[in-house]
C-alpha cells in the first residue's frame, strides 16, 4: 500500500489543474518525484511541490495508492482526470472536473464539489459527501454522450442538469436537485431520492427514478401503468416523446 | 516583402504546367518569384532529390465565414486528435499560436496546417455578401495562406428580378457591385433559387421548378449569371452548387445542368463553368433504399465535355461537419440523422445551415458516398478537369488530404478500406473494379496545376519563370518509391512537407512552422460603364430603404478589412 498525503501550503487565487494527479501517475513514485510533476498554474506549468507539502508512506502499484487531500482545495481542479485504479479522498471541498473521463478506481470527497464532477465518466466510483453543483456526470460542451459507466453517489444537493447527455453508469442523489436533471439522456439510470424540477427533457433512453416531489413535469410523456423498484411502486412514464425518446422516468 | 534570393538545388521537380515530370533540377527565386538563375551569393537550399511542387491550390474549402457556425456547434470539436500533428489542441511556441480542432479548427491552425500540407492558396467557397466583413476578418487571421473568397448570387432578389426582366446589363452591373462590395472573387451559385424557396419552407425540385413570387427558374438564373459573368470577363467562371444536392437519382440534374453550358461562349481562357462537390451530385437511385453511385454516367459526360471543370467532394470517414448556403439540405440533414442543426436567412440574398454528422464505413451510403468521390476522379480520364477537394469540412476536414491521396493512388489501400464494407456498399459502387492508380503527376495536376487556369491566376500553382515562388518539397524521391505499395509513406510525406516556400520564404521546414507571413486577398473590380451602374443603384437603393437592416454605405466592405489587397481589374464586353 501507498499512501500520498498532500496538504495545500497556501491557498491559491489561480486555478490549478491537477489533472496530473491520480494514482495511476503516482504509483511508485518517491516523495521527490511526486513534488517534480507538473501541473498547470495560470498559463504555465510547476512543480506540484510548490503548491502542497508531499508526505509519501510506502511503494506500490496504482491499485493499492491513495491520494489523501488534507483540507479544502476548493481551487483545484482536474483532480483524478482519467484515472484507472486506486483511491483518492479529499478532506474539503474539490474544483470543477473532479474525477473527469475516470475510468477505475474510487473517489471520496468528504466537502462540496463543484460542476461537472464525474463528466464523462466510464468507470469506478465517486462518492460525495457534500453538495454538488451544475453538469454532474455530464458530456463535454457539444458531445451527444457523458457519462458512460461507473458510479456516482451524492449524498446531499445537486443543482441543474445532473446527468446530461449520459449514456450509462449511475447516479444516485440523496437529496434534491435543480432544473432540468437526466436533459437528454440516451441510457444509464437516475435515482433522485429528494426533490427535482422538470426531469429528463429529451431522453432517448434510460431510467430516471424521482422519489421526492417533481415540479413542472413535462406533457411530453406518456403515462404506461407502473413499475415496481425495490419494493416501491411508481407511476410509469414513457418518453421523452418530442426526442422519439423510449427512456422511463418513474415518480411517486 | 525581403529583397532575397533562394537556390533549390536538385529538386525533383513535378510541374505538370510546364509538362515537367519528376526531374531533378535547380530552381531559383529572386524577391519571391520564380527567376531564370540567382547570384552566387544566393541562400541554399538542398531538395537532395525529393519531389518538389509548386504551392497547393484548394480551390473550394469552407475556412472562412460559416465554419465560425460549426465551431459555435461543436465546441467538442476542438479537442478532437483524430489526425496526428494536424488536428487537436497544440500550445502556442514562439512562432506560432495556440491551436484547436479538426474540422473546424481556429484561423491560425487553418493558416498552419494547410502550409504544412505544402498548400499556399485558399479559395472560401461561400460568402454571404451581407456577412463578407465577418469573412474577411477571419482571412486577416489565417496566417501564410492567399486567400480569396466567392460570392453568393444564387437566390438573391435584385439578381431574380433582373433576370425575370430581362436586363442581362443591369444585373452584370449589380454581380460587378456585389463582387466589390464582398470583396469577392468570383460568383457562386448554391441551389439556384433553392435559397429563397427556403424562405417559405420550400425547395426547388430541378432546373425547371419556377421560384416562389419570382416567376423564374433556377435555370434561367444559371444562364442569367454565366452571362454577367462573362459579359464583366471575370478572371473565374461561375461556380455551381447543382440542384438537389444529396438527393438520391440527381445525377441526371447534375448532367442537364453540365449540358446548359455547352453553348456557353467564355470571354477569358478558362472553363465556362466550375461544378463543385460533384460527388454529392452523382447519385442514382430513387430513394435511399436504392441508392447506388451515379459516377460512371457523370464521368461518361465528362468525358466527353470539355466547357467546365470540377472538384469532387470526398468523403473521408469519421466525424465531418455540413455546412453550405443550401438551405433545405441542412434540414434534411438534421431530420434524418438526428443531428443539431443551425438555420440563417440571408436576407434577401440567401440561406444558410450548418449540420455536424459523422461518416461511418458501416453505413452503406456513408461507404457508397466514399466510393463516388474515387470513382470521378478514376474514370475522368483528363486529370486537367478535376480539382481534389473534401469540400473541407463537408465531406472531411482538409487535414486528411494525405490520406484521400493514397486513394487515388494505390489500388491496395483503396482495397483495405473497401474490405471493412458490407456487401449492399460493394453491389451499389462500380470502385473495385477500377484498378486505375493515379501518378504524382497527375496528383500535382488536381491539386496546383489545373486551380492555375481556373481560376485566371497564371502565377499561381505552377513554377514557371515570374511565377509566385509558391513550393513544396515533399519527403518523396520519386524514382524509389511505389506509391501503390508504400501508400503508407506517400501519406506521412504529404502529412508534414519538407520544405513549404511562401513568395520565397520558408514557412514550413520538416513539417514545422517556421515563419508565418501575411498572405494576400485577392478581390475583382469589374468594370462597368456609368450609366448602366447608375441604373443598376437607383434599383438597389430601393432595396435597401424597403428591405435590408443595414444601409448600403453600411453594407459595403471597407480597405481597411484587406490588409494586403490585390484588386483584380477587369475591362468588360459591355
């Protein structure tokens, strides 16, 4: 086992973009060499170590690394791009594209994240102990797929188009979520234990679960009888019928 | 412009407009043009036998004006990698700038990747007169390049009215205005009168289907335009979008309107008419279900026609993005493949739509499609006809030209794309029988040497004494490669030129950017004489005050979007 502690030395005003950050790129690497990968600051590059104090316990493989942020790195961003194995927590809340294009391995914030945390996910497993913010699991800007696979759990809010564009995996909200979550989604599932506004507009495919309240339903679903989940039976809809859509979107 | 002279010694030089093939021979440049010798003193450069051309041509590519739709559409583009060195997001360094995309990369990446190919000039294929000045600010920023930009005459209403009129005099006069006013080149004509059907939700159905509130006939606008054009001797013919693009069966539409020319008299030594993208022009069929390749009639007319020339639009798989004044196509587009669709109404010039999509060898018309753009340019048998295009970005970003290259010139690799096809593809194209392989020659023919005559520029797309010193030095020598085997290394030499010479300074040195000097625009003023111009404004300035948003000293471009200008003068057979 490996384990990385990073703490940041000052907080920093200038984004960092850590997508350099994962364990796949940590794994066997001395404190030394940890300190030396670049990461982009503004609109050049430095050495990690300028920013966080390294601490390094142990060599090993990236499946048994873990990356511990102590702290708030609520100015980094990137952090677990593509990553295939292994582990990071972070102890505070995270910038935008955390865990972007993941594809293994697991991700624990214990603070809020910001957007697009989990965009265009195909593996592993993020789990927020926190609020979200906008485009969880989402595509990038004008690609017609996000997430592809893999999970992400929140346990708190998220706010507007939680899951747009994703093609598979899963999301699961413990709390509400604003405007407009599952927009055209075509595969992979939506639970969204709390409340939502509008759900899955242009669906082509997949399954949306609301269990709180719903506002705005769109008129564009058909109602088809009801399903039953775990133990729960939902009112069944089928659409979104202005996308040609066969997705099902369940509500209590 | 530095005062320099440059000797290129043994350079194996193919210039198919000096019937030069592939030999090695010294060529000189004295302050950016072709000379017959150069001092002692004069810079070296060591072609060390390579194949050397003059500048790329392309003479029909979407860089400048609407591909400013398609980035704004596919944001997603700009990350894309597909063709390594050329595509993508790439740092800026001391020289050059920041860089992005594939299709619809940014001005400077246009600028960059084209000299990279060893191309020199461009011509835009689509301005909308009223949106020229967005056009020639994006020119300003594609660096290296000559550049030159056609007019959309088309479906515009004062062009109708005077051919419905009958008033051949006025309506010249107006193209002269129109041309000056866009600081256009050439005309170009997009579905004749599709643009304004479009307008009602329309189309036109062929060359006879009269235009909604006009009383004319796509037709009648063709042959009103070709004689303006050649009334005004401009330096290109017009430039023709057939009718019923991308409909199954409008080969015979394509051929009737190749036909309507043969009687054209051309007033200046070059084509009567240009037909772009024919390979969207050359289907069979009557619906998609039987939709089969139309090329082998189009080329049997070809052939035998010797009035006009054209590109051929070739498709090159993955994704691409649709982008043209052809209105109603675009819909079509966007229903059928589910794809985002962008709109714009010219006013009372035209349509527009921008529709991204994606060419897969899995769909049968995707693999036919392909199989069309070969198949012309095989069975045309005189290379002097044919211009190679993708229609850049329509049937493919023109970064993959290296690799459209290998399929004129290798059997073998046109047979591993064509064994990925299923067997509905293979009944409905005439491609694996053709065994016909291009030569550098005539691949230096389509892609310099034959842009030279078409478009009236004789310093261009040649390396004749007084000639722009325009070269590429390609990684290539010639008497050892064959290029039917070895496609893969024809491909790889063509993808990053050895050397690319601009007006005699060095851009390109292997495959890098090395300088990036601003390149010309290039603008016709035709002559018209006063009083018939004078008509011609008091009709347009009725135009303006009922119609356009803008006013008509508004609407003009001014110098001061023409860094480096160079005006075209023409007399007139008025």
């Amino acid at each position: 086992m490996q384990v990385v502690k990073l703490s940041l030395k000052k907080a920093n005003k200038i984004p960092i973009e850590a997508d350099t950050v994962t364990p796949d790129n940590f794994a066997g690497k001395t404190k030394e060499e940890i300190e030396a990968i670049l990461v982009w600051y503004g609109n050049g590059q430095c050495p990690l170590g300028d920013f966080f104090t390294v601490e390094v316990e142990g060599s090993d493989s990236a499946e048994n690394t873990k990356i511990v942020f102590e702290g708030d790195v609520s100015r980094v961003k990137r952090i677990g791009q593509g990553m295939s194995a292994g582990e990071i927590e972070i102890n505070g809340n995270v910038d935008m594209h955390c865990g972007f294009g993941m594809k293994g391995g697991k991700i624990v914030i214990n603070g809020d994240a910001d957007s697009w945390l989990g965009c265009e996910m195909k593996g592993g497993e993020i789990i927020l102990n926190g609020n979200a913010t906008y485009y969880v699991g989402s595509g990038y800007r004008g690609e017609s797929c996000g997430m592809r696979g893999g999970k992400i759990t929140i346990n708190g809010n998220a706010k507007d188009y939680l899951g747009e564009h994703m093609c598979g995996g899963e999301i699961l909200v413990t709390g509400n979520v604003g405007l407009l979550p599952a927009i055209s989604n075509n595969g992979g599932t939506i639970v969204i234990e709390g409340n939502a506004t509008m759900p899955a507009s242009e669906m082509k495919n997949g399954t949306v679960i609301i269990k709180g309240e719903i506002s705005d339903m769109l008129p564009s679903y058909k109602e088809d009888g009801t399903e039953e989940v775990e133990g729960i039976t939902y009112r069944k809809f089928v659409g979104d019928v202005n996308a040609g859509g066969k997705g099902m979107l369940l509500v209590k | 412009m530095r005062m320099s002279e440059i000797l290129i010694k043994n350079a194996n030089v193919c210039d198919p407009a000096q019937g030069i093939n592939c030999e090695t021979m010294d060529l000189c440049i004295r302050d950016g043009k072709i000379v017959e010798s150069v001092s002692e003193s004069a810079e070296v450069i060591d072609a060390a036998g390579r194949l050397t051309m003059a500048g790329g041509f392309d003479g029909h590519t979407h860089s400048a004006g609407k591909i400013n739709v398609g980035r704004f559409m596919n944001p997603n583009d700009a990350r894309r990698t597909l063709v390594p060195g050329l595509s993508g997001p790439e740092a800026r360094t001391e020289k050059t700038r920041a860089q992005v995309g594939y299709n619809t990369p940014n001005t400077y990446a246009i600028g960059y990747r084209y000299a990279k190919l060893g191309y020199t000039t461009i011509c835009e294929a689509a301005i909308p007169m009223l949106a020229a000045r967005h056009t020639h600010e994006e020119f300003k920023e594609i660096p290296i390049l000559d550049k030159m930009g056609l007019s959309l005459f088309g479906s515009n209403w004062q062009v109708m009215e005077y051919v419905r009129d009958k008033e051949p005099e006025k309506l010249a006069a107006y193209v002269a205005w129109g041309l000056k006013a866009s600081r256009g080149y050439g005309v170009k004509i997009v579905n004749a009168g599709g643009g304004e059907a479009w307008g009602w939700g329309k189309n036109v159905s062929g060359l006879y289907d009269p235009v909604p509130n006009f009383d004319v006939t796509p037709a009648e606008i063709l042959m009103g335009l070709v004689e303006a054009n050649e009334k005004l001797q401009l330096p290109h013919s017009v430039h023709v979008h057939c009718n019923n693009l991308g409909k199954p069966g409008n080969y015979e539409t394509t051929i009737e309107t190749m036909k309507m020319f043969e009687k054209v008299k051309p007033t200046v030594d070059r084509q009567a008419l240009h037909v772009t993208h024919v390979q969207f022009n050359a289907y069979a069929g009557t619906s998609w279900r039987d939709f089969e390749t139309g090329a082998p009639m189009v080329a049997d007319y070809l052939n035998g026609a010797n009035h006009l020339t054209f590109d051929l639009g070739q498709v090159i798989f993955g994704p691409a993005v649709t982008m043209t004044a052809d209105g109603p196509v675009e819909y079509a587009n966007s229903r059928m493949l589910h794809e985002k669709w962008s709109n714009q109404d010219i006013e009372l010039e035209d349509a527009s739509g921008v529709v991204p999509l994606s060419y897969s060898p899995k769909s049968f018309i995707n693999a036919v499609q392909w199989a069309i753009g070969i198949e012309l340019a095989l069975l045309v048998e005189d290379p002097w006809k044919i211009m190679f295009t993708t229609d850049s970005p329509n049937g493919g970003s023109f970064v993959n030209y290296p690799e459209a290259f290998t399929y004129l010139m290798s059997a073998k690799k046109r047979e591993q794309v064509i064994s990925g096809f299923g067997k509905m593809a293979l009944d409905r194209m005439v491609l694996p029988g053709l065994d016909r392989e291009l030569s550098f020659y005539e691949l230096a023919i389509m892609t310099r040497s034959m842009q030279s005559k078409m478009y009236s520029r004789p310093e261009k797309g040649n390396l004749k004494v007084g000639s722009d010193a325009d070269v590429a030095i390609y990684d290539i020598i010639t008497s050892d490669i064959d290029p039917s085997v070895e496609h893969e290394k024809v491909k790889q030499a063509f993808s990053g030129a050895a050397y690319t010479l601009k007006d005699g300074n060095v851009v390109v040195k292997d495959g890098k950017i090395e300088a990036t000097p601003m390149g010309r625009t290039y603008w016709v003023n035709a002559k018209v004489p006063a009083d018939i111009d004078s008509a011609m404004n008091k009709d347009t300035d009725i135009k303006f005050k009922k119609y356009y948003t803008v006013s008509k000293s508004n609407y003009m471009v001014e110098d001061s979007y023409l860094p480096n200008p160079v005006e075209i003068r023409t007399e007139g057979a008025f």
